[in-house]
C-alpha cells in the first residue's frame, strides 16, 4: 500500500470550520455527527463523500461538524448536560472510559463484535466493564526521530537496546556541543512511559473495583531513573529541557538543536515543513526494549462512539460507513494516521518509507494505553505525572520520594467515587 509520509498538514481553523449539512444544524430531525480538527489535514473532502454515501445507502442527510481538539473536553461535557451532544461522535481514547461511566455513550459491544481484529491498545481503551463504548478508528505512537546526518557524522548505528541508546546519546553528547544529544522534557510525560512499561512498571493496576498505582514499584523507578538520569547523570539533555513540552522538543529540533528525540508518527512532516533543509536527513527507529525489542509507547487515537440519545440505528450505520474497509483506508492515507485494524495496519510495517516503517512497528508491537479509568483524565488535568518527572528533574525530591507521592496521588484520584 503506498503512503506518503508527510504527517502534517494545516487544519481550518475553529472560526472557518466546516459545516456539511444536509438538513441544517438544530433541525430536530437532523443527524449530526462531530469531527476532531487541529492534528489532522483538512477532511473536507474527505467528509462530503462520506456524506453522500450516507445518505444514498439509508436516505439520511448528515451534518457533519468539526469541533478543535483543544475545546472538544468541555464541549461534549456541556452538551452531555443539556441533551444537545449529536448522534455519532470521535472520541478521543481517554475519553471514552470517562464519557461512559457518565452514561454519555451507548453501549455498542454488539457492533463492535470481535475486538481480535483490532489494534489491541485501541480496543482496550474503548471498554469499559466488559462493554465496548468505542468503535476503534485509528491511531498514531510515538517512536525515536533523530538526525541521520549525525549519526553518520558520528559512525552511530540505530540502537536496539537501553544501553546502547545510552552510549549513542553520550556519544552524541560528547562529540556535538552544539546539539541536545536526547532531551528530556520535563512537560512531555508521554516520552516518560516507555521507561516504565518497557521495564515491566505499570501506571496503575484495577483488581475487584480497586485501583493500585504502580509507580512505586521498583520497575517503574528503575525506568524513571534510567530515563532522568540520561539527563541528570548522562548529561545528554540541555538546560531548560525540564520544562519543554512536545512543541518545545520539536521546534528545538527544527531548528538544529536536537539530535534524537521521542516524538510522534505525525510529526516529521512538521518538521520538514518548518525546516526544508532537513529533508533527507531524518530517520526513525521503535523506542527500543531494555534488553532487545520494542519498548511499549503511548497510542493515542480515537474511537467512533454514539452518544446517548442519539438515533441509534442510523447512528450504527453512520459507524459502519466509516469503518468500511475502502473508507478506513482512503482515511489513513489522507488523515496519516494508521488504521486501527490490525490487518490494515500491517502493510504498513513492511513499508519502504523509512519514516512511516518505523512507527507502524511501534505501533503494532508495541502500542501501549493508559489505566483505563473513567478519573484518568482528572489524573491527567492534575499533571500528576508531570510534576513526579519535573521534580525529579529538578532534583527537587528523588525517584523514590517523587514515585511515592505521585503514587499516592493516582491512587486517591483513581479510586474516587468507588
């Protein structure tokens, strides 16, 4: 299956976002799905086939309405409350859970069915108690970009374990004053987890309706201490880098400073767009394993879900439409994210592209979720991680002080309510 891997292209703004209506938006009778904008490239092409496939295969006029990522959170809160959420949304995956348990979503295990044909992680953080609230739809992960040209430079190989990541990154240090060999950044906890779960750690666990985080654990402070000390030991971060978020890492890199990186499958794009010389000199590789293999990595994506009070049965067929195997594919392609079924996505891990390989690997190997919990997100909101990484860091509090009470944190916050 070809792909380009340009990952990154401009959305329209919330101001000029797209209204496909067939029936007008607050028609009683309409039938009104919400789309996410602001990582993906312009869908509205894309959508108003879509419309019109809807409406030939059942009669049915949709208005389809993109709402930005960044205001998305709230507005489905209010519209939950007031009755005014639409028929079939995109959900973000660590929403779901939280949606769910409001009793904002339908269940829709029946429609779902078999989930083996999914991208597991995906499939996982659409369930809740044993049912399915989320059509899994597509996904990206996070993986190493670095400098080719450096590594040549350098006679470095792609490193397929922790401590020849380590001797990569300290060689890098070593030999170019001028670069961040690999920054740690302080903001971007998603850098943070492979750490943790590729040496066997845990976020947190659910046994009998309890939470238990395992951050305290000693696989989890092994792998924060690992990846804190590239910084505070290693020296192959940069003053500052405690507070950069993702932004910040990938400006830095674009404009020459950063060597290797954790970063999104949807980024390289972006940074050949914001720096055009850079073209052919960047390359990806799966966050490697502490000892071989791939470390497990964040996938973030979205599942399709209808909302409660939607008209279920359009709604189920609006789903169907989307997840057709022609119209997951052209979404893929055009939205370059990867497909959430397993099947789709495995051309892609044979692919020649060496910035599109790398990251389906990651992805099919290696795709990791958060707790699925219906208070993640508050954890999240209460950048509980943040501040366990940032103190660290900052050699405020040790491993072990700051995983102590960023564990106590997960867990009060996790097992609200229960």
């Amino acid at each position: 299956m070809a792909r380009n891997h340009t990952l990154y292209f401009t959305a329209p703004s919330a101001a000029l976002a797209l209204v496909i209506s067939g029936c007008g938006i607050g028609e009683e009778d309409s039938f009104d799905v919400w789309i996410m904008q602001g990582t993906n490239p312009d869908a509205t092409a894309y959508f108003e086939d879509i419309a019109d496939q809807f409406e030939e295969e059942t009669g049915v006029e949709a208005n389809i309405e993109f709402q930005d990522w960044a205001d998305a959170h709230d507005q489905f809160v209010t519209a939950m409350a007031g009755d005014t959420a639409p028929d079939v949304a995109e959900v973000g995956t660590t929403w779901t859970p939280e949606f769910a348990a409001a009793g904002g979503l339908v269940d829709i295990t029946d429609q779902v069915g078999d989930t083996d044909r999914f991208v597991d992680a995906l499939a996982e953080a659409g369930e809740l108690d044993g049912r399915m609230y989320g059509m899994p739809w597509y996904a990206g992960v996070r993986s190493v970009v670095y400098r080719t040209d450096v590594f040549e430079e350098l006679d470095l190989e792609e490193p397929g374990n922790w401590d020849e990541l380590r001797e990569v990154a300290t060689t890098i240090a070593d030999e170019r004053d001028d670069m961040a060999a690999f920054p740690v950044a302080g903001g971007a906890t998603q850098q943070m987890l492979p750490f943790i779960w590729g040496n066997g750690g845990e976020l947190a666990t659910e046994e009998d309706g309890t939470w238990s985080s395992g951050l305290a654990s000693a696989e989890a402070r092994e792998g924060i201490e690992f990846y804190t000390n590239l910084d505070l030991e290693d020296g192959t971060s940069t003053a500052g880098a405690a507070t950069w978020d993702e932004a910040d890492l990938q400006d830095n890199f674009i404009d020459g400073n950063v060597a290797m990186m954790i970063s999104g499958s949807w980024t390289p794009s972006a940074i050949l767009e914001g720096n055009p010389d850079l073209e052919g000199d960047i390359g990806a590789f799966p966050i490697p394993g502490r000892d071989g293999g791939i470390s497990p990595a964040f996938l973030g994506g979205s599942h399709l879900a209808v909302m409660d009070g939607a008209d279920e049965e359009a709604a189920g067929s609006f789903i169907e439409l989307l997840t057709e195997e022609e119209n997951l594919r052209r979404w893929a392609e055009e939205s370059t994210y990867f497909p959430g079924v397993q099947e789709q996505l495995d051309p892609y891990t044979e692919s020649d592209d060496p910035l599109v390989r790398p990251f389906a690997e990651q992805m099919s190997e290696g795709g990791a979720t958060v707790p699925v919990s219906e208070n993640w997100g508050k954890v999240e909101g209460d950048e509980t991680l943040t501040t366990m990484l940032q103190s660290v860091l900052d050699e405020r509090a040790t491993v072990d002080e700051a995983t102590e009470e960023a564990a106590t944190a997960v867990d009060e916050t996790l097992n609200e309510g229960s």
